[in-house]
C-alpha cells in the first residue's frame, strides 16, 4: 500500500517535553458556577430508550406544528403533560445502509447510536465505531460511580443471517470501541444492585499524578494535526485509541475532584450537592410478575434514580429487539415485526399504532416522573435530555429517510422545547452530534455521518 504521508514507527505526541506513544498505525509504513439559592449546578444528564420497526407515519406527526401542544398525535397522547417540554423533528434522516441493502434490522439498532456503517470487509466481526452515549461517558463517567448504564427488555442474543453481519448488530446500541459491544443488564435486581453496590476503593483512594494529568493535556492536543494527515483507516485507529486516552484524563480529573472534596469535608466546609429542595430519592419496587408495562417501568424508574442520585449521567434502554417481540396486554399476542409487514391493511396498522403508542407511555411514564422530582431552581428533567426513537421510519417499507425521535427536557436550558419543527434539514449524526454539544460534551470530530449542529434545536 503507497501512502502520500509516512510517519516514523518511533514517532510520538509531544508537548512541552511530554510525550504519549502511538499505536501501530498502517501508516507507519510496515504494518460550573453557583445559581440562586442552590450550592450546586446540577449536571447534565443524556438518556436514550429504543423501540424498533419505525412507526405509523400519521400516527405519529402532529398535523402542523400549530397543533402540537393543543392536538397532539395518538401516539403521543401519553406525553401531553410534558409536551412543553419535548421536542419533535421531522426530517432527520438515518444512515444509508448501501452495500447492507440486505440487512435492515442489523443496522437500524447498531447505525442509532453511531451513525456509522460497519466495516464492510469485517462483516462477521464487530467493527464499526464508539456510540453517542459512550463518547459521553469517556468524557463524564468518570465523575459518577458508574460511567454509564445499559438496560434491556429483552435478551441480546438475536439471531438472523442478513448480509453475513456479527449477530451482535442485531441487539446491541451501545459500543464502547469500534470493536466492542456494551452488554446490558435485563434483570432489574441485577441492575439496582450494580447501581447501588459496593464500589473499589482502591480505585477511589489512588492519587492522581499531577505530571501524569499535565503529559495527557498537553499531548492529546497535537494528535488533532496528526489526524489530517493520516488515511482513513489510521483516523479509526487513531480515534480509537486517544477515545482511550481521554477516558484516563477524565478519570484522574475525577480522583483529583473527589480529593478535594473529601478535605473539604474533613475541614467541614464542603457543599452539598444536593440542594435541600431536591425531591428525595425514588422508590424502586421489583414487579413480581411478568406484565411488560410493570417491567419496563421498573427499568425506567432505575434510571430514573441513578440520574436522581448521580449514580451515571449516561443511560440506554433498549425497549425491545427487531424479532420474537409480542405485546398480550394490549390484547393480542402477533409479533411487532409480523405486524409491521402490513401492506396497508387497517387491523395490522392499528396494531403497530398501539404498540408504538404503548412504548411511547413507558416513555412518559419515565420523563412525566422526572418532571415532578425537583433539583436545583428546576426539576431533574430540566436537567436531562431524554431521546426516545428508532431506527426505521416504515417498518413496512424499511424506509429511513424520516427517523421518529422525541427529545424531552430541557439539558440544563440547552434546548428549545415545546415545538414541533416540521421541516428539519439533518441527518442521524446531525442529530447526535447537537445532542452532546448541549450537554458540554467537547467533540473533536463530528458522529459518524454527521456534518453540522442543527442549530434549531437549540436555545439562543
């Protein structure tokens, strides 16, 4: 392979004396402030919840952004005692999944998040990039106990042969590498103890280096001129590597904060980070049957009080997976997927308008409690952005020109709520990419396809 730009194998980042090795890289040639009467600023936190096979269009859509707050959609009937606090786009487009025509289930779960294809030549192997809610969590997970939390209704073991893809793609929202799928919890016991167990203290006692903490600021700077000058795979390589790098920088930023709090505290001068206002933690209840609505709101509540309790900042729910899925409280037991291929027929389509407008309740039910916990000057959803979506626009047709996303809350005064915004110009990493920037996540280079902000969404 001929390259326009070789770089020594010895070369390294550098800064002031400062150096960080790189990975073997093809290209080598061989191979915040006090407000009000609160003693804090409560952070901001990013929630995504996933239904597959898309939606019923008009269903869906309010009939005009007039109507949005007044005659909301069937489908979103459940979120009209917080509707003034979502936020609806028409127009946000998914990833095109040409050369995997074949495999829309496998992408429509695995492109949500990444906005990235897989590699086409890596097809049975997980390869295609870090996730929206993992580029946050490398960059303020290391400020809570757990970087992020992961839950699921259904088991991620999905599998179907579409295209030769990792059976992984199918059941799988989460990557915390191009080549590393997270796992997420299904068992609400399990999860309210991962939540809420013991943590490592020697991890919570290390010291953190001050020239360690100067080496990783000054370095990680020049590998932005590196970067331009690489081929694509070595970006990937590079990318992934430094996503790594960043991830230990935030930790050691984390120990050093915990440090001082702790002499603070010992001096009897820390302040609280819960304001005597804020609403007291959440009760959770383990459901003792199997009713998917108890089930799902269960989950819904842990993330509820891990957000509450600053547990994690960074959550997914993967409500359901693209097969075998049926829903018997709503009186029928046909599979979502079977009932997507409906070519129009009225009983089929009114199925899939209730299991839409059912997910959507766990949904409300999720962000309506969030609205009545109060944090700070505000409430704990004012503190969040809540996304809920899926990955098809028509599980009919397996259209992904006009993906349904539902934003709710307010990210910390980031976002401008209450509308419905029919004619958004953007794309899937568009999208993801204006998501985090809300939140105060720093990105160096846009999420997957992504080539701007949408700035509509956004508070002036």
């Amino acid at each position: 392979m001929t390259h326009k730009h070789l770089i020594n194998r010895r070369t390294c980042l550098k800064g002031l004396g400062a150096t960080l090795g790189l990975p073997l890289l093809e290209t080598m040639g061989w191979a915040d402030a006090v407000k009000g009467k609160t003693s804090y600023k409560p952070p901001v936190r990013i929630g995504f919840m996933y239904m597959p096979h898309g939606v019923i269009m008009d269903q869906f859509w309010p009939a005009s952004p007039e109507s949005f707050l007044k005659s909301p959609p069937p489908a979103l009937e459940s979120l009209k005692p917080v509707l003034d606090q979502c936020l609806l786009m028409k127009g946000i487009s998914g990833v095109p999944i040409s050369p995997f025509n074949g495999a829309p289930h496998a992408l429509e779960l695995s492109t949500w998040l990444t906005a990235t294809l897989p590699d086409p030549s890596k097809r049975n192997q997980i390869h295609i990039a870090i996730s929206a809610d993992q580029i946050a969590a490398n960059y303020i997970g290391a400020m809570t106990s757990l970087p992020s939390l992961e839950l699921a209704t259904m088991p991620q073991t999905h599998k179907e042969n579409q295209e030769g893809l990792n059976e992984g793609y199918y059941s799988h929202c989460s990557y915390r590498s191009p080549t590393q799928a997270m796992p997420a919890e299904i068992n609400p016991r399990s999860a309210l103890n991962r939540l809420f167990g013991k943590s490592d203290p020697d991890n919570s006692q290390r010291q953190a280096d001050p020239l360690e903490r100067q080496m990783l600021d000054l370095v990680i700077g020049g590998a932005r001129n590196l970067r331009k000058t690489l081929p694509h795979g070595d970006q990937q390589k590079l990318d992934e590597y430094l996503d790594s790098v960043r991830s230990v920088e935030r930790r050691i930023a984390a120990i050093e904060m915990r440090q001082k709090e702790a002499a603070l505290e010992k001096a009897g001068m820390a302040p609280s980070k819960r304001s005597a206002t804020d609403s007291p933690p959440i009760d959770i209840r383990i459901p003792d049957g199997d009713k998917r609505s108890e089930y799902m709101q269960v989950m819904c509540d842990l993330n509820v009080l891990a957000f509450q309790t600053d547990t994690t900042r960074v959550s997914t729910y993967i409500g359901s997976t693209p097969n075998g899925v049926s829903y018997p409280e709503l009186g029928f037991t046909d599979t979502h997927h079977s009932q997507t291929h409906h070519n129009n027929r009225a009983e089929q389509v009114a199925k899939v308008a209730a299991i839409t407008a059912f997910n959507i309740s766990q949904f409300a039910y999720m962000v309506k409690k969030m609205a009545t916990l109060r944090e700070g000057d505000g409430t704990l959803l004012d503190n969040c952005i809540m996304m809920w979506g899926s990955g098809l626009e028509d599980g009919n047709k397996h259209s992904r020109e006009n993906l349904p996303f539902i934003l709710a809350g307010k990210g910390g005064g980031s976002l401008n709520t209450g509308r419905f915004l029919a004619e958004t110009k953007g794309n899937q990493g568009d999208l993801l990419t204006t998501i985090l920037t809300c939140a105060g996540v720093p990105l160096d280079r846009p999420i997957g396809i992504a080539t701007k902000q949408i700035q509509e969404m956004m508070k002036a």
